[in-house]
C-alpha cells in the first residue's frame, strides 16, 4: 500500500478507471453475443443487432478499451457472418 498522498490517488483512480473499462467491456461483449445470436437464428433485426455491435466496438476502440486492430477484426468476422446468413 502506497505511503504518498498522490500514490494513494492514483490508486483510486486506477480502480475507478478498471472498473469503468470493464462495465464497457462487458456490455461489448453482451452486444456481441446478441448480435451473433440474431445472425444464427435468422432474426429480421439482425443487421440492427450487427450495427449496435459494431458501435459499441467503435466506442470500446476510441477509448483504447480495445486495440483499433483488434475492432477492425471484430468487425469484419461479425460483418462476414451477417452477409453468409444473408445469402
């Protein structure tokens, strides 16, 4: 445990931050699975549920939550999917 009053600080804001980071991750994670779920079951708001995925992994990607490669690959796989089960 630090003994430095801005030590202490950042302790604190490291955990706030940590566990802001993981709520945004772990709604982008939900919003993903929704959205490969609509794909599967051939919803008719499945290109909705792939456009709500796809922002919420551009806002993850511009809070660098997430690496803008791995968002772009994200992306494309869900992107992929939506178009083979247009098909």
């Amino acid at each position: 445990m630090p003994n430095i009053k801005s030590a202490k600080k950042r302790v604190l804001v490291t955990e706030k931050k940590a566990l802001q980071n993981k709520i945004v991750k772990t709604n982008l994670k939900t919003v993903l699975k929704k959205a490969e779920a609509a794909i599967a079951a051939g919803s008719e708001d499945r290109a909705e549920a792939v456009r709500v995925a796809v922002k919420k992994i551009d806002q993850a990607a511009a809070k660098k939550i997430m690496h803008k490669n791995t968002a772009a690959h994200k992306k494309s796989a869900l992107m992929r999917k939506l178009a083979a089960a247009s098909k």
